[in-house]
C-alpha cells in the first residue's frame, strides 16, 4: 500500500495522483537537451568521428508523457499494458551543445541503469491500484491499494517452481478480487532456475513467461514491464508466442525504450558534483 498526506481541503486530482505514484520524483535537470555520443555507426560526422545525436530531456520526459497518457486511458482498456527498457551503450566519448557549441565533456558509461524505469512502472501499477481518502485529524490521507502484484523477474519465475503454484490463487485477492494488473521488473535479470539442465535454462524460462503472459493475455490482466534489454533483444528473449501477445497487450507507443537516458545512481550518491560535468 502506498500513502500519502494531503490537507484538509485538498481534492484527488491527476496531478496528486502523479504525485503519490512517484511519477512526480522524476526530474529533468541532470539531463542535457542536446547530446553526442560516439559511435562508429553514427550518421553525423565532427571532429574526423561519427556521433549520434539525441535529445537526452526528451528521451525521459516523453516516457513521462506517456505514462501519464497510459494512466488516463488504462480505465477504458482492461488489459492495456506497458513495457520500459533501457540497454548498455557502454562508454563513451560525449559532447553537449551549448549555444551554437558542441562542448566535450569527457566519456561517459551508458549502463542502461538507473535511469527511472522501476520508477515509472511502479507509478503505473499504483496509478491502477484502488484509492481512497481518508479524514485524519486536520488533514486527510491518500491511500492506494495496488489491484495485482508487484514482483522482480526473478521472483515471477522462481514461484513458478512450486509444485501446487497456480495465478489464479497467488493474485486473486480477498480485499480486492480479481487482480487488474502485474509488475514485472527487470526481465533478463531471472538468474537461473534450480533444478533445470543449463541446457534447458532458456527454454524453461521462455515456458515460464509464456504461462504468465498468456494468462494476462486471457484474462484480460495489464502487464507492466521493465527490461535492460532492448526491445528486439527483449522479443528474443521472451521468444515469439509471447512477443506475439504483448504485441496486442501493448498498444503502440507504450513500448518505450530510453536508452541513453544517462544513470540518476551516481548523481543521487553524491558522485557526480555538476550535472552536466560527468
Ligand atoms: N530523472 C530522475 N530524477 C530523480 N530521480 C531519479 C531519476 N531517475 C532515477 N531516479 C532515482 O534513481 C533511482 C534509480 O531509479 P530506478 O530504480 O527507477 O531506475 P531503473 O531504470 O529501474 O534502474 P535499473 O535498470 O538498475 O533497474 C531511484 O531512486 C529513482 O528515484
Ligand atoms: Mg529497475
């Protein structure tokens, strides 16, 4: 359950909405409007090196946007889901535009991490939930119960091992009946499955994910996701029959890829002193 104070007289908008998910907490300043990177396969040549070029804010704040979109039509769209991923581009050389200047500012390692996508999915899964306000004292309280389950990759796969697992017991619930919607995070990052031939690992974990999906996909359950693959990376891996589905569950434009989105870890750890000088 999340929960969040308002006043006394405040009333339940999008905006407070946004603000007790956590889509709020994402901001945009650490984040430059014009980046280059290197890259052997960029299409812009400067300085006798091809670059890439890419706007870093909008990469993020356009995930924002449509998380916001995706909220406001996930009522009228029992099943409607979502999928984030970010991937490694590695290190490397960046410039950013100042003025007319293209500035160096050093290299740069792109680990596709940290760079908001747990964040924007748990929003999601708790902008589905069920809200309610509560009177305390002089002020009142926010209350969001999530309808369906949050859980890592890891965790959605390993629970499959239990010899009497079912879905439809581990996400229905007393409170709220019929679950809604599932958060997976971090798909890829299952780590193997005990007592499966490593041999047999990836076939298993496609089996896996085929169960689950295709029991969103009949019951009409939203799937929220988050990878560090990229999306053709993510659709080999989950393998075609449940590629195929989220295909449909997705509707075009929620599947999001902001990679290059550089990592918020070092900067919220003290690391990085001035935003734009990494
Ligand atoms: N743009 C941002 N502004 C403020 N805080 C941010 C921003 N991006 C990320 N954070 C914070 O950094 C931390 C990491 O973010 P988050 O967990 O969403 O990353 P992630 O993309 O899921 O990373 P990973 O790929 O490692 O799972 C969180 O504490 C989050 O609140
Ligand atoms: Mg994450």
């Amino acid at each position: 359950m999340k929960r969040m104070k308002l006043s006394a007289e405040a009333t339940l908008t999008r905006e407070l909405v946004y603000e007790a998910t956590g889509l709020t907490s994402l901001n945009l300043s650490h984040l430059a409007s014009a980046v280059r990177l290197e890259m052997a396969n960029g299409n812009i040549q400067a300085d006798g090196k091809q670059w890439i070029e890419y706007n870093e804010q909008q990469l993020l704040q356009q995930a924002i946007d449509l998380a916001k979109q995706w909220l406001s039509s996930w009522q009228n769209k029992p099943g409607q889901s979502f999928v984030i991923t970010s991937g490694a581009v590695g290190e490397k050389a960046m410039q950013v535009q100042e003025g007319e200047q293209w500035q160096p500012i050093g290299a740069h390692h792109f680990s596709g991490f940290g760079n908001g996508k747990t964040t924007i999915a748990e929003a999601l899964f708790y902008g589905c939930g069920v809200m309610t306000i509560n009177e305390v004292e002089q002020a009142q309280e926010l209350c969001i119960y999530p309808a369906g389950k949050l859980r890592s990759a890891r965790e959605w796969m390993l629970m499959q091992s239990e010899t009497d697992f079912s879905l439809d017991k581990f996400l229905f619930s007393e409170q709220l009946g019929k679950p809604r919607v599932i958060l997976i995070d971090d798909v890829g990052r299952e780590g193997s499955i005990p007592f499966v031939r490593s041999t047999e690992q990836a076939s298993e974990i496609q089996t896996r994910y085929y169960d689950l999906i295709n029991y969103c996909y009949r019951q009409k359950l939203s799937v929220i996701m988050t990878s560090n693959y990229r999306l053709n990376e993510l659709a080999t891996f989950l393998g075609g029959a449940t590629w195929s589905r989220l295909l449909e569950m997705v509707p075009d434009g929620f599947m999001i890829d902001i990679t290059g989105v550089r990592d918020y870890r070092p900067i919220a750890g003290g690391r990085v002193t001035a935003p734009m000088d990494l």
